[in-house]
C-alpha cells in the first residue's frame, strides 16, 4: 500500500499514479453518499432529483439542508443521513489528503535519518 519510512521515496510519477488512485476512490465514495442521500431526500421527502441532491450535497458537507422537511420519515432520515455524512465527508478528505501527507512526512522521516 504505502512505502514503509525505511523504503526510499516513491519516484514522483509512480506517486501521481498513488494520487490518481486515491482520488478516484475518494471521487466514487462522494458518489456514493450523494446517490443515498439523493434517493433518501427524493423517495421521502418527495422533493425532485435536482433539489435532492443539492440537499443532499448540503448535508453531506455539513452546511445544512435547503427544503424543508415534509414529515416525520424525512426527519428520519435527514437525522440519520446527517450523521452519517458527519462520519463519511471527513474520512473521504483524509482518503484523498492520505498520499500527499505520507508523502510529506516520508520525506521529513528520509531527512532526519540522513541527518543522524
């Protein structure tokens, strides 16, 4: 997976494959929330698949819904789908952020030990 701080780094255009790689899973996990949250805003809240998704896209990234809740299966699920994208939006971050600070902190390991 990553390079063990001992292994030398990574050649630069074998880590832009890394990087690719980890935005493409990051992109699809995005994806994937906003698919659910889509349905869920759409099949119970009954609002159309545009404001769905921007409701859902809202919540996903914490900044709060823009229709109102119609009953209470909608509550439900925006409570639910709310903690779920609390959990989810930051991990998909750390998943994209993860090879560029390994990176940064490999170099910094190969440093100090060039040092000593």
């Amino acid at each position: 997976m990553l390079e063990h701080r001992s292994r030398p780094l990574l050649p630069f255009d074998q880590f832009l494959i890394r990087v690719l790689r980890y935005a493409w899973w990051s992109f699809l996990l995005i994806f994937f929330c906003l698919a659910v949250g889509s349905a869920g805003y759409h099949f119970v809240n009954d609002l159309a698949w545009l404001d769905a998704m921007v409701n859902a896209s809202m919540i996903l990234t914490g900044m709060g819904p823009l229709s109102p809740l119609s009953g209470d299966a909608a509550k439900w699920f925006a409570t639910f789908y709310s903690i779920f994208s609390g959990v989810a939006f930051p991990s998909i971050v750390a998943l994209f952020l993860t090879p560029v600070v390994h990176r940064f902190l490999h170099k910094h390991h190969l440093k100090l030990a060039d040092e000593k």
